[in-house]
C-alpha cells in the first residue's frame, strides 16, 4: 500500500473572505513534508484549527501576487521567527525574490531564519521547479490578469517486486533490491529485466490552477490526475474581465481530460450554498466536489 497523500484546505473563498471561507490556502502533507500552497489571510490561525504546527512547512509555492494569495506569508513568518525557527523557509512563485525582499523590507525584524525565493520562469509553459526521491512538483503558466501559476504534485513511479516470480529467478534479497535500483540484473550469464519481476505502480497526481480562466496546458498535464483543485469563483463564465473560470467550463473540461476527481475552490462570496455550484457542475462532470474550509481529502 503506498503512503496516504493528505490534502488540506485551510481557505477556499476569493477575493473578499467570508466566515465560511477564508483566502486561499491548501497544504499537501507526504512522507513527513508539509508543503503549502498558497497563505492568504488567516492561513495561520486555520493552521492551528487543524492542529499542525507552521514550523512543519518546509515549501510555500504562491500562485501569484494578489493579496488574496499571499497576506498570510508576513505575520506567518513572524511568527516562525518567534517561535526560533532555524530551518530555511522555501517560497516559490511568479518574481519571488522581488516580493519577499519587499515583504522583508515591510518589518524591522531581523528573521533568524533564511527565506530561500525561487522565481519560477515566466517564459516557460510547464517547468520542473523541484524533485526529491518521492515527488516531483512543476509550475504551469495560466491565464490571470497578472502573472500566474498554477501547480502540479507528481509522485514519482515506483516497482513492486513479486516476490514469487522473482523466487523463480532465484534472487535473492540484496539481488532484488539492485535490481530495482538498475532495471536489470545479470544473473548466471542471463539478465533478468525488472518488469520480468516487479509491477509498476504509476504515481499519483495532484494539480492546483490557482486563479485562471481555462487554460490548456493546465488541463493537458491534468490528464488523467488523481485530484484537479481548480478556481470555481463562479457557476456561469463571466467574460474575460473577470480573469477566473466557472463550475461550467472546468466540469466539462474535467470530463474530456478524464480527471479523476475534481474539486472547485476559490468561491465568490455571492454564492450562499455548496449546493447551487454543485448541482451545475455534476451535470457535466459527476466526481465533483465543492471545497470547504477545512475540509481534508486522503489520496490512498
Ligand atoms: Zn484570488
């Protein structure tokens, strides 16, 4: 069984945050990291709702520079400095470096701790932004009124050796295991190939548009995902001066490029119930779910 992915959404809202939805913010937490994505308003405070300690984030990726989507990061970093944070603090997003020093420049602390910014390449569609040994996370450029991005989580894939046809090979344990690190293995003068003794398990995919109207290229590196947040501010499309998307388009759009679930966050307030967004969008795409504050989804 492969660890859990937990997802949690700390703020689902727009522009203006209700009491029912906060400003947008939504952690990943897998294999010990806490990853956020995005630290509106209050990003905090609903950390502390959810009981988990701001000092676990190792990586803050910000979608772009709206105040909706980032006036959580100054008083949060305070509060890391306070708290003796040692650890570095990675932000990533559209000119980074340019808004941390300016946000830095907004206090007269001196931060005990090093902000690490990462601008992620304007000039290019989808680019990998960061890897370990377990995940991989690229930046997609999308359609807003500033410069955005949107985000995607892959999990690397993995083998899983069976056991019984790797006994008919005659590996032993430390044979098995090198040749999960090379792809094959010659044993007695034959090579014995991986997939001739492992199965494949394809990792999973989490995207997050952050704010655009529909965006190709968002929705092409989407295919088949596990999990597509997407901006829902409204049911209907409201023309390009309002630079979001509606619970129409994505559903449909969900549908074509075979999502597996879907969930619409980043609400306009005008909308009073889940239940109105819902009921559109499962007309054209079933697996859809309305975000909720706090609301917690386990990719198994
Ligand atoms: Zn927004």
């Amino acid at each position: 069984m492969p660890e859990p992915i937990n997802i949690i959404f700390l703020g689902t809202g727009a522009a203006i945050p209700s009491l029912r939805r906060r400003h947008p913010a939504i952690l990943i937490q897998y294999k010990g990291d806490y990853i956020l994505f995005d630290c509106g308003e209050g990003t905090q405070i609903q950390l502390q709702k959810v009981k988990i300690s701001p000092m676990k984030i190792s990586k803050i990726f910000i979608t772009h520079w709206h105040a909706d989507h980032f006036a959580g990061l100054l008083p949060l970093i305070e509060s890391l400095h306070l708290s003796r944070r040692k650890k570095p603090l990675e932000i990533y997003g559209p000119e980074a470096s340019r808004f941390i020093d300016a946000l830095i420049e907004l206090s007269y602390w001196g931060i005990g701790f090093e902000i690490k910014a990462h601008d992620c390449n304007e000039d290019e569609k989808i680019e990998k932004i960061f890897e370990n040994d377990f995940y991989e996370i690229y930046a997609i450029k999308v359609k807003h009124s500033v410069p955005a991005f949107g985000y995607g989580f892959k999990e690397k894939d993995s083998w899983n050796i069976d056991v019984k046809k790797a006994e008919k090979f005659g590996l032993t344990g430390i044979q098995m295991r090198k040749i999960k690190e090379k792809g094959k293995l010659k044993i007695k003068n034959k090579i014995v190939k991986l997939e001739q003794v492992a199965k494949k398990r394809i990792g999973r995919k989490i995207v997050y548009s952050g704010d655009t109207m529909p965006c190709k290229e968002l929705f092409e590196f989407s295919k088949k995902a596990d999990l597509l947040i997407h901006d829902g501010t409204f049911i209907e499309p409201l023309g390009v001066e309002r630079p979001h998307s509606s619970a129409k388009e994505i559903a449909k759009l969900s549908k074509k490029y075979k999502i597996k679930k879907l969930v619409l966050t980043h609400l306009s307030r005008r909308y009073k119930t889940t239940e109105e967004v819902l009921k559109v969008a499962k007309k054209f795409f079933k697996n859809t779910i309305v975000a909720k504050d706090l609301m917690k989804i386990t990719l198994k």
